[in-house]
C-alpha cells in the first residue's frame, strides 16, 4: 500500500503538543480503517527548525489519507506520495 506524507504547521512553542497530535491520526485512521477504507497511520516526523511537522499515512490514496488528516484536525499544507527506503529494501 502507498505512503503519504501529510505536511503540516507545528510553531516550536506548540511542540509539546505533539504527543496528542499523534493521537489524533491514529484514532482517525482506525475509524476510517472500521469502516472500510484501509487507511493507517505509521508516524510523525517533526522538524522544529522549519516547525513543519509530517504524518505518514499508509493508505489506498492520498485522498484518503487527507480524509483522515482532516477527520484528526491536523490541518494539511499538502498531501504527497512517499517512498521509503526500507520498503525498497524488502
């Protein structure tokens, strides 16, 4: 299943906040995946230099994991596909 990596905005004075903003993906993602759209959340990755901080969703599309950015307010920049190396590896 494809990757996507869900762009958002994190100021550094908000970072603590990212405990609960992984919780929110996860639970949307598992809704999302109950009612019969395969979609999972696999982690956050925060870069507080550009206070940027991505979500990596596995899902059918990129819709589908901006559906869930959405449902877990996380309030996307931007969706893409990704392509980790480690799947590369397999």
């Amino acid at each position: 299943m494809p990757n996507y990596l869900v762009e958002t905005y994190l100021s550094r004075g908000l970072a603590g906040e990212r405990a609960s903003r992984e919780r929110r993906p996860r639970s949307a993602a598992e809704q999302l995946a109950e009612g019969g759209t395969p979609v999972r959340f696999d982690r956050s990755i925060y870069v507080p230099e550009d206070e940027i901080c991505f979500f990596v969703f596995d899902a059918p599309s990129g819709r589908d994991a901006a559906l869930a950015a959405q449902r877990a307010e996380l309030d996307p920049i931007r969706v893409v596909e990704v392509v980790s190396s480690r799947k590369e590896l397999s």
